[in-house]
C-alpha cells in the first residue's frame, strides 16, 4: 500500500503480479473529488432514466464525460501514468475513462474479470465518494490474475474464500490489473456511490482524447444487462435467484476457454 507521492516500481510490480493490485491513498485532491461527485449525483438526476439494463441490480455505466479530466491530471502528477508506462512499455498507451454508478439497493454482483485474460490492461479505479462495507467497497479475490480459471474451477476450489473488501477514501486509488477477479457489492446506504476508472492498454479504448467522447457529456448507459424484455428477465432473475447464473456459468466452462482469447 503505498501513502507517498513517489511510486516505488519495485513495490508496485510485486503487488501487480501477488495479489493483481494496489492502494494508493490520497492521491486526487479531495475538494475537486467532493466537487465532481456533487456534479454527478446532478447529472443522474437530469439524466433520462431507463428501465432494466442494471437499474433492476443496481449497477449502471457511466461516461464521466469532460469534467472528469482532473482525474487523470491527478494520478499522472502523483506518478501513476509514468509508472504504467513504464511496467508496460509495449502496450498500448489508449486510456478509456469509465464509472460504475452504484445504485441504492443494489445486489452484489458475480465475481469476474475485465475483457479477455490474454489481453491484460491496467485499470485505474478512484473513490468518488467515501466508500466503506455500507455503501459498496469493491470485493477482490487477490492473486487470482495469476493464471486463467474456467468458471468450474473457480467454484471447486472455492476461490471465493479469498474475498478481500477495500474501503477507500475519496481520492484514493485502486490500481489492479483486469484480469484479477472481483465484484461490485451491495449498496446499503440511501445514495449512489459512484466509482472513477481509468484503463490504460485496453483494445477496445477510443482513439483520441478519451474526455471527448460523446462531446464530452456525461451519459449513464447499460450495465450487464440489456433494456429488452429478454434482458429485463434475465436480469430480475439474476437478482431474484442469483445462484441461477453460477450455475449457468459452471455449465457453460466445462466447454472451451470462454474468457481466455475470446467470448
């Protein structure tokens, strides 16, 4: 866990490849975060609802849009940016900027990983708001980005045992690698808690400047879950019977490599 403004490679590298991870506390200045969060919480408000897609789970995208940009300024001064690049000097320098907006009510989601296992990113998540065991600290499985698990494996060995909680400070900063697993949680408190990312590597990230995107306006989309009437049941089974899924999922990994190279 690193608390300076100087990033220890060495320290870092080593987290990454242990437990796929790590804190870095105080990194974006707190006024700016409150200010943005105020920002947000607005926008959501004006923003034209829809139903299903996440709203019924509780876990919705977000483009932070312009505003957003403060976020990189920050970990790049305190020497994040500088530090991927260097542990990743042959990837792809492509930053998307993304947000999960946890909703009031929400359940907790399956663990998973981001995008496919061989190509690895870094994802920079940072505290929006102050997250703790009440409002959705994320659950993380360390170590589980060392080698690919087929869904069943996953469950036989009872990688779940792992679960790790990470509350954070807003500011703070959780640097992970996509392929450690991990899982939105449980919204318990009476307002939505926002979470800032950031991926550096990802092959599916934009062209250009990433704040642009959508002219540089903030828009909640889709989670998971589509807004059809198919994607609607799918997902109030999923929150209904949530064991219906893993076992859809323990199902379907006993054939091929679904998640290793491709979907």
């Amino acid at each position: 866990m690193s608390d300076g403004s100087t990033i220890d490679l060495p320290e870092l590298r080593k987290a990454l490849d242990t437990d796929g991870y790590m804190v870095m506390r105080g990194v974006v200045p707190a006024p700016l975060v409150a200010e943005f969060a105020e920002f947000l919480l607005a926008e959501y408000d004006r923003a034209e609802k829809f139903t299903g897609g996440g709203t019924y789970s509780g876990h919705l995208n977000c483009f932070p849009g312009e505003r957003s940009r403060f976020f990189y300024d920050a970990i790049e001064q305190y020497g994040i940016v500088d530090a991927i690049h260097e542990l990743r000097p042959n990837v792809s320098t492509a930053v998307r900027a993304t947000l999960n907006f946890n909703l009031p009510g929400s359940v907790a989601q399956h663990y998973h990983m981001d995008g496919l296992y061989l190509e690895d990113f870094l994802v920079c998540n940072i505290a929006v708001v102050d997250t703790d065991l009440v409002n959705g600290a994320i659950d993380m499985l360390p170590g589980t980005q060392r080698q690919f698990y087929k869904f069943w494996q996953y469950a036989l060995q009872r990688k779940y045992r792992l679960t790790t909680r990470l509350p954070m400070k807003a500011g703070d900063v959780l640097l992970r690698r996509s392929t450690v697993w991990h899982r939105g949680m449980p919204n318990h408190s009476a307002t939505p808690r926002p979470m800032m990312s950031l991926t550096f590597g990802e092959t599916s990230a934009p062209v250009g400047d990433p704040f642009l995107v959508n002219d540089g306006k903030v828009e909640f989309t889709p989670n998971w879950f589509n807004t059809s009437r198919l994607g609607r049941l799918r997902e109030r089974t999923f929150v209904s019977v949530p064991f219906s899924y893993s076992t859809y999922r323990f199902v379907a990994s006993l054939h091929g490599n679904k998640g290793y190279a491709s979907f």
